[in-house]
C-alpha cells in the first residue's frame, strides 16, 4: 500500500510540474508577442529635430540602397548605350510652349517627378515668372498632378512624401509643402519661403535656411524647429544650390555668408571644424552655382569649379579625409567639352562614374558625358551630338540615365531615357 501512494505522489508531481512548464512557456510566448512582434508593437514616436549638437548620427535616416541583386560596379570604359527612345508621355499633352525639365527618380525607381513649364506669368511691369507645374510620371507614361505653380519636387528617402515649393497666386511668393503620397494630402510647412530647393533629413525632417542664412531643421509633423549649424548660408531667391545634403544626413555643404564663392563642408551634428574648400590662397576657384553632387555613399562631393591654372573643372573632395582633387578634362582632346563649364552633375549608384552635361565645341551644343572619379575614361555619350541635352539623373539601380532634351524641328525630341549596360 506505501509503495501505492508513492507511485501515484511520484504522478501528481510529474503532472505538476508538467503543468508548471506549460504555463511558464505560454506565458512567455504571449510577453514576446506583445512586447516585441512587429504586427503589435507600438510605432516609435517620431524626434523632432534636435540641436546640431545634441544629435546622433544614429537618428538619421539615410537614403535606400537599391534593392536589385546584381548591382552594377561599373567604370566610364565599361558602359555602352543600349538604348536612347524618347520618354512617351501619356499623362499629359506637350503644348508648342511647354518645357519639361529637372528629372527626380523615386527611390525605388518606380517613377520620377518632373517640372513642366507652360509659358509665363507676368507678376506686375518688372517680373515675368514661368507658369510651372510638378507631375510624378510612372515608366509607361502615365502620371500624377501635383498642382499649379509648384517647383523644386524633392523625395523623402522612403519615397512616401514628396516636398515642393508653390507659388501664391499673381504673385512672387512661395511655400514649402509637402505630399503624402499614400493619402494624396498636402501640408504647408513654410510660409513665405525662399525659392530654394528642400533638402530632407531623414523622412520626417525638411532643411531650409531662412532670408538670413540660419539654416533650421523643420519636423513635418509637429512643426518644430531647431538650428542645425552656426555657419549661415549665402541666400539669393533664385540659388538653389547655397545648400547640398549627402545622402547619408551626416554632411551639409554651404556657400557661406562669409565665403560665398567657396564650399564649407559642416558635420550637420555639429562635430568637428567647418572645413572651407578651397584652402590657401593660391587656388582661386568659384563653385559653380547647380553643380554640386554628393556620391550615393556619401564618401565623395563633386562640384565645378574655376581655377586659373586649369580654367573650368570638376572638383571631387571626400570631406571624411579633407582629400580634394580636380578632373583634368582638358587632357582628352579627342572628345574633352574644351572651355564649357560642366554642369548637372550626377554620380552613378555605385560612385564610380560622373555624368554631367558640357559643351561640344565641334558644333556649341551641350551634350552628355561621363567621366570615372578620377577624371580617366571621358566619353560623350549623346546619340544625336546635334541635340543639347540638360538635367541629366541615373536611375537608383544603375541601368538607365534620364534626361531633357531641346527640341527639334519638328518639336518631337522632348524627354528620353537612355538605357546602359556593361560591354
């Protein structure tokens, strides 16, 4: 009988703590869920910006990576037009007047905003400004209004906003918006601001600089405002370029009240000394308004400049080493753009391989050209050297360059899409 009820206490106990361990492992199973699955956790609070020196670099949000597999590592040497057919546009008819112009690719490809001009406003005896319109086309031409008078179509890194510039109506004024693209609403963030082009800092952060050069990050949704850098920036209405952003949110180069004709690179954290391109006395070079590009790594900034040893140039500086060089273009006579300033600058995603838009001087027309980070390899790649081409733009996977062209006699060479590929 002893022996009986110890069998069936050995039983109970084992049940017991069976049970036990059940209950242990349940437990924990739904505290995991709760505090950590993503499908229940709660949607961290957005920062609003802070100090340039109370920030982290951790808080930023850089731009995507391009999500294809085969990413291309490419040089100037290795690439060769596959195609260069107009760009069809179906969301829009081109009237005799109409311009497009400043091509902006979505982060994931997708699509690309562009700025349409359809004639002129004339704002009183003195002023005539261009009627200007921002549309959002999708590869096989159809598209998305944005809305009259707006300019200057900048994405977020994430691609789901979009902030832009409007004018007030019979007037010289403009605004800073923005636009949800998943709900289609818009939020003004400025009022009366300048007609400069919006920088994001991160996705839910816009830089701007006010009429004094202070420069101040705004939170899109609270509508906070905090100083990012001491240095303020040389503002004109119509110099889009007094401000350029490297992809990763670390780096902001200004031309500066106090050196307007030079690059100062500044830590958007605030860490370390402003670093003042050019240094010494001896190289005398202006930076070329619109020709400033930071590489998609962020480890490089090419810019045009003038030096009276060398004329007209491309500048690259990897700010991180304070390194600098020029591209001697002038050293490639057989196809170098000679004395016309290159303009329109734009890095390939792997940061091998410039593109920028020069003068052929065998006929005066701009044409395109590509050129390796270390100034060998240039090539013009126009198909049709006799059709000046303007804003050039890689696509976020590498394989296809769109770009604005002049019209031609017959007013059908508006806006193409050249594909490249590896010989």
């Amino acid at each position: 009988m002893d022996r009986f009820w110890r069998l069936l206490n050995t039983l109970f106990a084992i049940v017991a703590i069976g049970l036990l361990v059940a209950a242990i492992f349940v437990f924990r199973s739904r505290w995991q869920a709760t505090f950590f699955s993503p499908q229940t956790a709660a949607p961290a609070a957005q920062a609003t910006p802070t100090p340039a020196a109370q920030s982290e670099r951790s808080n930023l949000s850089p731009l995507p990576t391009p999500t294809n597999a085969q990413k291309p590592v490419w040089t100037a040497q290795d690439l060769r037009i596959v195609s260069d057919e107009p760009f069809v546009i179906n969301a829009f008819a081109l009237g005799d007047s109409d311009e497009i112009d400043d091509p902006k690719w979505s982060p994931d490809g997708a699509s690309v905003i562009v700025n349409r001009t359809t004639g002129f406003e004339q704002i009183n005896e003195k002023l005539l400004l261009p009627n200007q319109e921002l549309w959002v086309l999708r590869l096989d031409g159809t598209g998305e209004f944005l809305g009259e008078s707006t300019l200057a179509g900048e994405w977020s890194p994430n691609g789901q906003q979009i902030a832009y510039l409007q004018r007030q109506p019979t007037t010289a004024e403009y605004s800073l918006w923005t636009r949800d693209r998943q709900t289609g609403s818009n939020r003004q963030i400025l009022n009366n601001s300048l007609q400069l082009k919006p920088l994001w800092l991160g996705n839910n952060s816009l830089l701007f600089p006010a009429e004094d050069g202070t420069v101040s990050a705004t939170n899109t949704e609270s509508l906070s405002r905090a100083p990012i850098t001491p240095v303020r920036a040389f503002v004109h209405q119509f110099q889009s370029s007094s401000l350029s952003l490297s992809p990763d949110g670390f780096w902001l180069a200004i031309r500066s009240v106090d050196n307007p004709n030079k690059l100062t690179v500044v830590a958007t954290q605030g860490q370390g000394r402003p670093w003042i391109i050019p240094e010494g006395e001896w190289a005398t070079y202006s930076v070329i308004i619109g020709s400033i590009a930071w590489s998609p790594d962020s480890s490089k900034l090419a810019f045009t400049g003038y030096n009276r040893e060398v004329g007209d140039t491309i500048y690259v500086v990897e700010p991180a080493n304070q390194l600098r060089r020029h591209l001697n273009l002038q050293t490639h006579s057989d196809s170098s753009p000679g004395s016309s300033t290159p303009r329109s600058l734009s890095w390939s995603p792997d940061g091998n391989v410039l593109l920028f838009v020069a003068r052929n001087e065998s006929n005066r027309v701009a044409n395109l050209y590509i050129v390796n980070a270390d100034g060998s390899g240039l090539r013009n790649i126009n198909q049709n050297i006799n059709l000046s081409v303007r804003t050039p733009a890689w696509s976020p996977d590498g394989k296809h360059i769109l770009y604005t062209t002049e019209r031609d006699i017959d007013r059908n060479e508006q806006f193409r899409i050249m594909a490249v590929a590896p010989k």
